[in-house]
C-alpha cells in the first residue's frame, strides 16, 4: 500500500511554523509511513526549523508587499509567478494526498497549485484576524481550523471547525508543581514571580519598560524573570544598574514549560501561538500586543481575552505610562490574580492539535 504523503506551508515566524510542524507531528504519530514534505519561502526561518524538527522542506523565492520600498514591490508579481510554477513542480513530483496551509507568504502559492490541482487543502488559522493569504484560499479548501469565535466573518461557515491553535506538546506534558519550578529555577518560593516574555528577537517596548522599572519592582520583594530576546540582551546584561538579587536576565528561556509553572503574573505580546500558551499555563496575564502586525492582529487578539475577562492589556503607546500600575495593582490584589487564571485557563483548547488531524484524516478517509 502507497503511503500517504502530506505537504504543509507556513512559515515566516514561529507562529507559522511551529503549528505546522505540530499538525506534522500528530499525524507522524498516527501514521508511521506517512511521507512529509514542507514548503516554505527560501530566506525565511522555516528553512532552519523544518530540517531541525526531522522534516524535508523545499524553498519558495517568495515575499510580502513591502510598505517601506517600492522597487522591492516591482519584483512582487515575478515572485509570485515564479513560485506558483516551482509549487507546480514540485507537486507534480511528490504527489501529495492532502495540503495544509498555516499562513505565511509561501502557502500561498502552494495551497493555491494544490487546490487547483483537485488536491484536498486545509488551512489553520491562528489569528482572531485573518491573513490574507489564508482568506484567499479558504473558498478553495476542504477545511479551515480557527482558535477564535465569529470567523464566520471572514470564512464560509460551514469549512470552519472551532479547535484551538496547535502548542508544543513538551511546555504542557509532565507539568510540575510552581514550588518545584521555582525551586530549579532558583526562585525564592516565598516570593512572587512576573514572567516577562517578548519573543525570540524580544520587545524593544518591553525591555525599556524592565530598563525603567525593574528596580522599583524588585525593591518590594519581587522577583522578575526577565527574557530579553537577542536584540537588547548584551546591552541589557553589561548595564550594571540592573543587577539585583531578585532580577534574572536571560536572552531566552530554553524552559519555558518551567518558567510557565514558577510565574505568578506573565507580561506577553499578544502574538495567536504564543496566547494559545498562555491560556493552557493559566496564569494572569497582562499583554501588550504588537502595534504593527498586520492588520494590527495582536490587538484584535488580545481584545478576545479581555472581553472575558482574561487577560489585562496595555497598548505598546501607553507602556510606559500604565503598565507599572497595572503589574503594582496585580502584584496587591490577590483575587483579581485568581479570577484571571481561572478565566484565562477557561479558554483554552489542549487538545488542538489532535481535534485538527482527526477532521483531516477523517476527510480523506484515512482512519
């Protein structure tokens, strides 16, 4: 018997990616022969994290429209012709059972190949705002995955299945309890930890922020967890002003499972994969969405969480005049801290990613 064989697309950022590798995963689980093949666009991140995830991936030469230049948009229509024929080929090479589409500029034109080649397409939806990649391809596809209510508003009803956003399976497997996490991260149990968190290349917004304040917080006995990204971390770590014993800099969190599990309160950008995190650790939470996203998604995001009640959010502009107050207020009232864990923990959908590949092997009469 032939075995199966899936092409997946997405890529850009990790929020991309990540999904796309977890829906891979799930089916790899179910399916031991299933044959995988990625696309993704050639100078992007997915070309590192594929192949490290065990996963063959082909490059398209393909980008969005550029807001700051011009002349890079006068290429725009070459690379979508270009990467609409290399998507033919290589297609007609791997012969895929079925296409799934996590948005980025690459599952454009290779959805779009699949689908016009009668090839079953799915597409995932991380975004309470959708890209515009996954809204032009969603009349084509057998199935659309969202993490969101209301997205009969930009997809046809009847294609949209209400599953969550896929998570890595390891920050939420084998949980341990916040006094051990505490513990091995050499926290003091006694006292209160803010997580801050602002993505592998960090929030600039953020960062000031810490730069400003962190001393004022860490003088009432709390203690920060602060990730930095790349950006800023070696500014951030030589600026002895910021030493204090309960300040801790790191320019990123191998462990999130364990940072997850020793945070009182969590300080986040407001990006779908990494709320979809945030709303399986159940811990409060105060984000500050990302203002240029496109379509400013991570505002519209964020909004979903506070309108139950779920989340605090502070605009990127009023950082610096808001955000100390709401962590101080956070920080005094214990109760609010209890209801927005339990409301946050409320919206999630721990089982994303096996809801997603059920739908589709069941669509193509694979289980």
């Amino acid at each position: 018997m032939k075995s199966p064989r899936f092409l997946l697309s997405g890529g850009g950022t990790g929020g991309h990616i990540f999904p796309a590798i977890a829906i891979a995963d799930e089916i790899k689980r179910r399916l031991p022969n299933a044959e995988f093949l990625f696309i993704g666009s050639e100078d992007k991140m997915e070309m590192e994290k594929v192949p490290q995830a065990g996963y063959k991936i082909e490059g398209l030469w393909i980008s969005g429209i550029s807001r700051s230049s011009m002349l890079a948009n006068l290429k725009f229509p070459f690379k979508v012709f270009s990467s609409i024929l290399k998507s033919r080929k290589i297609i007609k090479s791997f012969k895929p059972d079925a296409a799934i589409g996590t948005g980025g500029y690459a599952s454009g034109p290779a959805l779009y190949v699949a689908a016009n080649t009668n090839i079953p397409t799915f597409i995932q939806e991380q975004n309470s705002f959708p890209g515009i990649t996954n809204k032009k391809l969603a009349n084509k596809t057998k199935g659309i995955f969202v993490a969101y209510n209301s997205m009969d508003m930009f997809f046809p009803k009847e294609k949209i299945h209400f599953t969550g956003n896929p998570v890595r399976k390891s920050l939420f497997n084998n949980k341990v309890s916040q006094e051990q996490a505490k513990k091995e991260l050499k926290l003091d149990f006694s006292k209160l930890v803010i997580l801050s968190i602002g993505g592998s290349l960090g929030s600039r917004t953020i960062n000031n922020f810490w730069k400003n304040n962190s001393k004022i917080i860490a003088d009432s006995d709390i203690q920060i967890l602060w990730q930095t990204g790349k950006s800023d971390y070696s500014d951030i770590i030589n600026n002895s002003e910021l030493k204090h014993p309960n300040i801790q800099i790191t320019e990123f969190i191998k462990n999130m499972s364990l940072a997850y599990a020793a945070a009182d309160i969590i300080i986040s950008r407001a990006g779908a994969i990494a709320i979809s995190e945030l709303t399986l650790a159940g811990k409060p939470t105060i984000l500050i969405p990302f203002p240029y996203a496109a379509e400013d998604h991570q505002t519209k995001n964020a909004l979903q969480l506070v309108n139950y009640k779920a989340a605090k959010m502070v605009k990127d502009s009023d950082v610096s005049s808001k955000l100390l107050e709401e962590i101080q207020n956070l920080i005094s009232n214990a109760n609010e801290r209890e209801l927005l864990g339990e409301n946050i923990l409320k919206m999630a959908k721990p089982n994303a990613t096996e809801e997603i590949v059920s739908h589709i092997l069941k669509e193509l009469n694979f289980e």
